[in-house]
C-alpha cells in the first residue's frame, strides 16, 4: 500500500502514516463547535429536489430538473466542436491494440487519452474507465494502462490502489472498448509551467524525474495549489467539478462515434475520485447504461462527525448540495442505468453510517421505478481500494448489462 499511501497523508487526513494506521484517539467532529451549526442548517432545509421530494412531477420531469441543477452548478457550456480525433500511435498486444489519442474536449484544449480496442469484430460495448484522484496528479490515464518504460512510480501506486492491475487492459480482453481519458490537472493537463516557481525549484533540487520522490515532491506541490485553481477557476465563471464531468461526457461522443463501439451498450467505472466521476456521469448522461463506483459513495452530511479533514481538495460542485446529496446525482441514472456501489469497510474517508445511508436511498429509487435488480452495492472488508476481487465483481456487472 506505500504507493498509496499518499492519498491519505495529502487529501485524507493530514496525519503521519503511524496514526492512520491505528484507530483515531478523538471523536469530536474536525469543525469543533461549528459542527452544530453546520448540521443545523442541512437538517432545516434537506435535500428538496431529490426524489422522496418529487411530489406531483413525473420521473422525467423531475429527472430533468435534476439534471439542470446539477449542470447549472456544475457551471460550464462550452462550444460544441468536432471531435477531431486524431491516432498518435498504435501499441499492438495480445487479444487487444492500445491507440495513443487525443480528443478535442472544447474551443479551450484536447484531451489525451488511451483507446483500447479489442480484436475481432465489433460492435463491442464501450466503457468509459475513470481514473482517481489520490492526491497523485502526476499521471492520470496511466494508472490504468501499463505502458513501457513506465515510471516506477506509478507501479508502486498501482500496486496500492488496484492490486498492481492496469486494470483497463483486463476490460479490452474481456471484449470492450475502453477509453482512459487525462482528466483536468491530471497527467499531461496537470498544472505546468515554462518558468518553475523558486519554491518548485527548491522542491526538486537534487532530484532527478525518473526518481519516485520526484514525482511525490510534484505531487504535493500540485495539491497544495488545488484551492487556488479551484477558486480562479471560478473567477473565471465555471468549476473544476464542471470542466471534469463535461469532459468526460466527450469521451461517450468518442465511444459512441467509433464503428467499433455499440452506442447503445456504453458504461463507466472509477476508483474514488473515479468513484465520483462515475456518479455524476452516469447521473448526467443517459448514454450511459452500467456504471461502477467505487470508494465514493456516502451521504455528504455524515463528514461533518469525523474528527479529522476529508475530501478538502475535491472538485465538488459547490451550492449542488443546498437541492440534492451526492447519492441523489446517482439516482439521476434511475432505471435505465445499471449501478453497482462498492463500499471498503475500512474506508476512512467516510463513515459507514454514510456509506449505508447513501446505498439505501438509491436503492430505495430503483425499487419504487420497478427495478430493484439494476442496483447493487457490497462492502468489501478493506480500506480505500480496488483490489482484483472487486475489479471481478465490476467486470462482471458489467458484462451482465451491457453484453446481453
């Protein structure tokens, strides 16, 4: 887990690694004596644009109004542009080919990205896989795609998060098309510059780019510049949370475009941060008809009794939460999506009351449209991961609704 590890010393907790090891020794909340006052102020109002608060609307249009609030505080709607995909290269390996592509995403930039394409003929069902957060902004696309000449940093994180799998090359062999996507500050659209801050510099003298603590000393710099680009970000009219989900919807346009891809048969899956945009894509795009979320699910309020910072460096759409709670996005997707939940007992991101809560009411949607069989969610006895058992079970919801 070292490589890992990283996740909850930078965006978790802030504690040393000896501590988060054992059991936490207060229980009083993170905000102290705010904390009443922050539970009041959700318990007054709730969450009235979600489902239980529909009243006389019908499923779609209550669906429709979701879906608007959710993009109005996601807050961006760029031009729509022409894909223009172009093939940087091809990587041939057995049972599947690996095209380096980039996508325009907007007017603003392309998006770099893996496309795996399995052999034979299609169509195949497509999937979306979406890497996570981890506080790692280093690589994005590449924890999921094992490529030559790799840094041997990413495979220790890899051995952390995803049980050493690249687990997109798994998806390929078993018959999807998968695209990987560099989300926004991840990977090659992370924060660069021409000329370094003095304070980067000082950071990395006497580092090399091939050592593992050079990257983490990037690491760290990029996130603690997160809060700085989020609120410029939105100076500047729109949300990271927004520019993130928008991309991600373009890489359903690239799947859907594809001869080789059944539009009809796409989905998506993440590891935490992936977990999250999972979630919110599914929720906003109706092309998607599986999705897999993993390691972010919980009802939002239950954060405020841990005693310790969590999720200070996410890319939430603020204000959403005054209308509808984070397992409400997800029900958004409610029947025509299949969603399977996975949940770590041992998270500490969450709480397990939250972790439940967010499950039954999803579930509780998808039972009143009908449906229950399309909604799945397990606890898994582990902390914040996707090991080769739960990938299994992912794989296999997968294959369950989208290759039938």
């Amino acid at each position: 887990m070292k490589g890992f590890l990283i996740f909850f010393v930078l965006t978790a907790s802030h504690l040393p690694v000896s501590t988060l090891s054992g059991q936490d020794q207060r229980t009083e909340s993170f905000l102290g004596n705010l904390a009443p006052i922050a539970r009041s102020i959700q318990r007054e109002r709730g969450f009235p644009m979600d489902y239980a608060h529909r009243g006389a609307l019908s499923i779609g249009e209550w669906r429709s109004r979701g879906r608007a609030e959710v993009q109005n505080r996601l807050a961006y709607w760029p031009k729509t542009v022409p894909l223009d995909i172009r093939v940087q290269s091809v990587v041939k390996r057995p049972g599947y080919e690996i095209r380096i592509i980039s996508f325009a995403g907007s007017p603003h930039y392309r998006i770099p990205a893996y496309l795996l394409v399995p052999d034979g003929r299609g169509p195949f069902p497509g999937v979306v896989a979406l890497h996570d957060h981890g506080g790692w902004f280093f690589h994005g696309k590449e924890k999921l795609v094992r490529m030559e000449g790799e840094h041997i940093s990413i495979k220790q994180f890899r051995d952390g998060a995803y049980g050493g799998r690249a687990y997109a090359e798994e998806l390929a062999r078993r018959g999807f098309v998968v695209i990987v996507p560099d989300a926004f500050y991840w990977g090659e659209r992370r924060l660069q510059y021409q000329q370094p801050p003095e304070e980067l510099q000082k950071r990395l003298a006497g580092l090399k780019p091939e050592q593992r603590d050079y990257v983490v000393a990037m690491n760290r710099f990029l996130l603690e510049r997160v809060p700085t680009m989020h609120m410029w970000l939105s100076f500047s009219g729109t949300s990271w949370g927004g520019i993130v989900n928008y991309d991600d919807r373009r890489s359903v346009d690239v799947l859907a475009s594809l001869a080789e891809v059944d539009a009809n048969r796409i989905g998506c899956l993440g590891l935490s941060g992936g977990g999250f945009r999972s979630t919110y894509l599914a929720g906003m795009e109706p092309r998607i008809k599986a999705a897999v979320i993993t390691g972010w699910m919980t009802s939002l309020p239950t954060t405020v009794d841990m005693p310790y910072s969590v999720h200070p460096y996410m890319f939430d759409p603020f204000g959403l939460h005054a209308n509808l709670d984070h397992p409400d996005v997800a029900s958004l997707a409610a029947p025509t999506c299949a969603i399977f939940v996975q949940n770590c007992a041992r998270d500490r991101l969450f709480t397990r009351a939250g972790m439940q809560s967010a499950a039954d009411k999803i579930q509780s949607v998808y039972a009143d449209l009908k449906h229950p069989e399309r909604f799945r969610m397990r606890f898994y006895d582990v902390p914040h991961q996707f090991n080769l058992e739960m990938q299994r079970d992912a794989f296999e919801w997968l294959e369950r609704w989208l290759k039938r």
